[in-house]
C-alpha cells in the first residue's frame, strides 16, 4: 500500500448484499468500474471460509494492481500478503496487530467520535475511517452519526486521510469529497447495484465532481 494513500473508491464487501450473484464477480466489476482499494469484511463466515475467500480475493485484487485490505482478523492479513489491515475502536489493538504484522504494517483505524482521534493508538494508524457519515442498514450497531459538519470539523484536526463511510450514495459522493473526505468506502451502494460496474463509474465521477470544487 502507498503510504500517501492515493485511493479515491474505497470497496468494502459484503457477500450477504450482493443480492445472489457471485462475489468475485460482483468485486470484478466493482475494480472494472474504477474501485481502486478493497476490503474483506465479511462477519457472517467462519475462520477457515474468511480465510479462503481472502486468498481468492487477494490473487484478483493482484490481478488489477489493487491493495487488498483485511477487517480486523491479523493471522489472515498476514498469512495472504495484504496490503493493510483495518481495525475499529473495539477490535485487536493496533500495537498488537503490529507485534504479529511488523511495526510498519499499514494498519486503518475507524474513529466514531471526534474524541477517538485524541487516543494514542490514532497517531499509529496509517489513514483513519470516519464511521458512519450516516446511519446505515449495512451496519446497524453505530450510535453516532458524524455527518458533513462532523467530517469538516475533523478535516480541520487532522492531516491523515479520511475515508468517509455509512449510507455514501453517488448522490451524496461529491459533498462528502467537497467536506474534507480523501476517499468515499461503499457496501450495498456498488454491491447491491443492479450494475456494480456502472455504479463504481458514477461514483468516480462524483468524486472527480468533489474534487473540482474543493
Ligand atoms: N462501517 C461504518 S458504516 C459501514 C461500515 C462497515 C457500512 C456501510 O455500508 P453502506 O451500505 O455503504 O451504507
Ligand atoms: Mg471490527
């Protein structure tokens, strides 16, 4: 992974909204489009499924030059090569992920509140999320909503990339880009596309839009 973290559309999966079409494909389309980071988030496969799923994800990832990130599970980030791996603030600590993946491991932190980012383990985390934007259905155990005014006040105390996420539409890509967002994570908005390829271009067009406007 590139230290400066260059990504724009960040893909991260969930096999359960794909609405029945295979994973790899659904993925395939997404990087097609224009996806250019993924993440494994899987919550509803065992230890060994994960494990082989994050194998076959990461050859394809290989395959379009694309950085594979794992969500919270190190042994896999490290026995597949990837390129990251991403933690909340309630998963493994990121010194301890580090004892098992190197000191310069790429390591993501989700922040949920603006007082995450005083912690100490922010100051070792290579790009933060900033979750949710919005309240989502993809993800239903969040209690607080940063919302655009949330995400401008955190682009003002940091300099890390921000990666925005929860309930991020092409409708309301280029906002979040224009408040301070460096990349836009999306689950069903491409997974559950009728088009995940479509969806990945329109969703770059807005964020070209963002960007224009900043
Ligand atoms: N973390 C915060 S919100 C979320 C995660 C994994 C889910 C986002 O899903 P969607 O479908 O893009 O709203
Ligand atoms: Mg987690």
């Amino acid at each position: 992974m590139n230290k400066d973290f260059p990504y724009r559309l960040y893909l991260v999966t969930d096999q359960a909204l794909c609405l029945g079409r295979d994973f790899f494909w659904v993925v395939e389309e997404g990087l097609k489009g224009g996806v250019d980071i993924v993440q494994l988030r899987e919550k509803d496969l065992d230890m060994e499924s994960f494990s082989r799923k994050a194998e076959r994800l990461k050859a394809l990832c290989d395959r379009y030059k694309v950085p594979l990130v794992i969500n919270d599970d190190v042994h896999v980030a490290k026995s597949i090569d990837a390129a990251a791996l991403h933690v909340g603030q309630s998963d493994s600590p990121i010194s301890d992920a580090r004892g098992v993946l190197g000191e310069d491991f790429p390591i993501g932190l989700s922040l949920d509140k603006i007082s995450d980012l005083e912690k100490p383990k922010s100051k070792l985390a290579w790009y933060f999320g900033v979750s949710p934007i919005y309240s989502t259905p993809t993800k239903t155990d969040t209690q607080y909503e940063w919302g655009l005014e949330g995400l401008q006040d955190l682009r003002k105390k940091t300099h890390k990339k921000l990666v925005a996420i929860g309930r991020v539409k092409v409708e309301n890509a280029a906002e979040m880009i224009q408040s301070g967002a460096d990349c836009l994570a999306v689950v069903s908005g491409i997974c559950s596309a009728p088009s995940p390829a479509h969806a990945a271009e329109a969703f770059r067009e807005a964020i070209e839009k963002g960007l224009s406007k900043r």
